[in-house]
C-alpha cells in the first residue's frame, strides 16, 4: 500500500496521470471530443438554416456571374487556331515531328499520324505544315464520325436484339416508365459516344481559323477590340433612348436604341453596311 502511494505521487511530481485515474481520463476526453462534434454538427446545421434566400437583385447578379463564367470557357474553347496547332493539341506531346524538304522556291512539309503519311508543298514552310495539318485533320474527323456512326448502328442493333429477349411487347404503367428511362438512358450513351469520339473543341477551334482567314482573303480585315461610346440619352422621358458611338477606320457611327446594348449594337450595324457593304436584317435590333 505504502509503495502505490509512492508511486503516486511520484507520478504527480513528474506530470503523468494517475494510474487509479487513467479510465476516467480517458472518458473525459471521449466526452469532450463528443462534445465538440455534436457543437460542430449543431452549428453547421445552424449555419445552414439560417442562410437567407437571394433577392431579386443578388440572384441577377449571380446569374450574370455565371453567364460571365460560361463566356470566359467558351472563349477559351473557340480561341481560333491554325491547323498546326490543333493538331498538336489533338495528338499531344507525342505528335510525330515534320520533314521539311526545300525544292527552290517549294517546301515540302511531311508528317505521319496513325501510321498515315500527309504531305503538301508550299512557297514557305509554315504554309506547307498547315496544308499537311488540315489534311490530317480532316481524315481524322471523317474517320472517328465513321466510327461513331458504326458505334451508334451496332448499339442499336444490340438494342433491338434486347427488346426482344425481354419481350418489349408488354402494356402497362411499368413498362412506358422503363421505356421511357431507357430513352433517356440510350440518348445518354449516344451523346458519350460522339463526345468521347469527336475532338469537336479542336474542329470547331480551326474551323473559326478558316473562316476568318477566308473572310481576310477576300478583303474583310478583322477589327479587334473595337472602343464603344456611351454618348448618353435622349430627353424623352416616354421613348427612352441610349445612344452609342464607335470609330474605325477614321469614321464615326451612331446608334440609338433602347438600351445601352442595343444602342451599340446599332452603331456596329451602321459601321458594318458603311464600310463592308453588309446590311442585317431590322429584326436583329428589334428581337435585341
């Protein structure tokens, strides 16, 4: 007896608990973890409740943020680019290198890709990778929407082959409901099917390139990053109008409209009939 109470209160001189006492301890720190996780749920769901719904001008607001989201993606998506670097990006870091070959004033731009050899001659090398790269990119596109359409006539098939085995003749409440789930379902793997197949971020990307080149080829210059001119509004307190201006090419323009946005809009209308001879439709301004 006299030795454990030694021990004791060797062990309260030395700071461990003691040993009588170890159960208890141990208790205590379960009930205080307990504790703690119990206040913590409480005040997450507190949290929870007490949080308010969005008013009308908070819930405009965030969904112009994630329309602004969404603009920022697609931008970064749509960027326009060339065929070289759509390619790249298409194929990745283990895209095969081009062979040049210069003939005089000729260059001749080879690449392999899928064991496949393109090749397009040019007056300079860059314009010779591109030709190689469209052609790639293009047999490429034809040959994965060949296998999507082969991909979606086999799970078809299958799924004919599967209506009958499991007698898909049969009326009733059930069975339109499963119908209809598998619609939903069929229409699901479909659109994975095209998804998985088509780098339709990498078509749509040149295809923008394309497009803008030919539009330069035949004379229309691209003008980026035109500065709009919000000039005020009109004193017309019954029909109020904004009024925007804009200037390329050393000309001004000016366009009226019920908001701000349509005001510019008609100012960038007015540029495009007066300097490239295009004219759009009155139903652009008036469905805004």
């Amino acid at each position: 007896m006299q030795v454990q109470v030694l021990q004791n209160t060797i062990d309260q001189m030395m700071g461990e608990p003691l040993a009588a006492d170890s159960g208890a301890v141990c208790e205590s720190n379960n009930t205080n973890k307990d504790g703690a996780s119990t206040s913590r749920a409480n005040l997450n769901k507190e949290r929870y409740i007490s949080k308010k719904p969005l008013n009308a001008t908070e819930r405009k607001k965030s969904e112009k943020e994630r329309k602004a989201r969404q603009l920022r993606r697609l931008r970064k998506w749509l960027m326009p680019k060339n065929a070289i670097v759509a390619l790249h990006e298409l194929q990745g870091p283990g895209m095969a290198e081009f062979t040049l070959n210069t003939n005089g004033h000729e260059t001749k731009a080879e690449i392999v890709i899928n064991n496949v050899k393109y090749e397009a001659t040019a007056p300079n090398k860059n314009l010779a990778k591109a030709k190689a790269s469209e052609k790639a990119l293009r047999d490429l596109a034809f040959s994965q929407m060949i296998r999507v359409r082969q991909q979606r006539a086999a799970l078809g098939q299958q799924r004919q082959q599967q209506a009958v085995a499991d007698g898909d003749n049969t009326i009733g409440t059930d069975s339109n409901t499963d119908k209809v789930d598998g619609s939903d379902n069929d229409m699901e793997t479909d659109d994975r099917i095209a998804a998985e197949d088509l780098p339709m971020e990498h078509l749509a990307s040149f295809a923008l390139h394309k497009l803008f080149t030919d539009w330069e080829a035949e004379g229309f210059e691209m003008r980026p990053q035109i500065a709009y001119e919000d000039l005020g509004v009109n004193d017309n307190q019954v029909n109020k109008e904004f009024i925007a201006g804009l200037t390329v090419d050393g000309q001004h323009f000016v366009g009226k409209g019920r908001s701000k946005k349509l005001a510019r809009k008609a100012a960038a209308i007015d540029a495009c009939k007066a300097l490239f001879g295009v004219e759009f439709d009155k139903s652009v301004l008036i469905n805004g």
